[in-house]
C-alpha cells in the first residue's frame, strides 16, 4: 500500500470538513451536505479502484 493514497484521502478529508464548516457558518446547510456527499464519493473512487487494482495482483499471483 502506498503512503501517498493516504495522504490523498486526508487531504480530501481536510479540504471538505473546511468548505463543511465554512458553509454550514455561511447557513447553507444544504450546499454544505452535498459537499460532504461528493467528497465522500471522490474519496470511494479513489478506494474502489485500488481494491481493483489488489483482485487484479491476487488473480496474477494464483493464475486465476
């Protein structure tokens, strides 16, 4: 696993708990779900295709 997808997802994290704060102080609470929303699906993306890409190296190390 490498250290730099770690860093990507907390650094998503961090970006989207700020825009969550700032528009939740700014009263668009509704703005500031749905940012939440599509962070979450960026950072799902970003797991899914890495559990991709492990079935892929599993099928080629047991010649699946």
């Amino acid at each position: 696993m490498n250290i730099d997808l770690l860093f990507k997802i907390a650094g998503i994290g961090i970006v989207v708990a700020v825009l969550h704060q700032i528009l939740t102080k700014a009263g668009r609470e509704d703005q500031a779900m749905m940012t939440t929303i599509a962070g979450m699906v960026i950072v799902l993306t970003v797991v899914v295709k890495e559990i991709s890409e492990l079935f892929v190296t599993v099928r080629t190390v047991f010649n699946l």
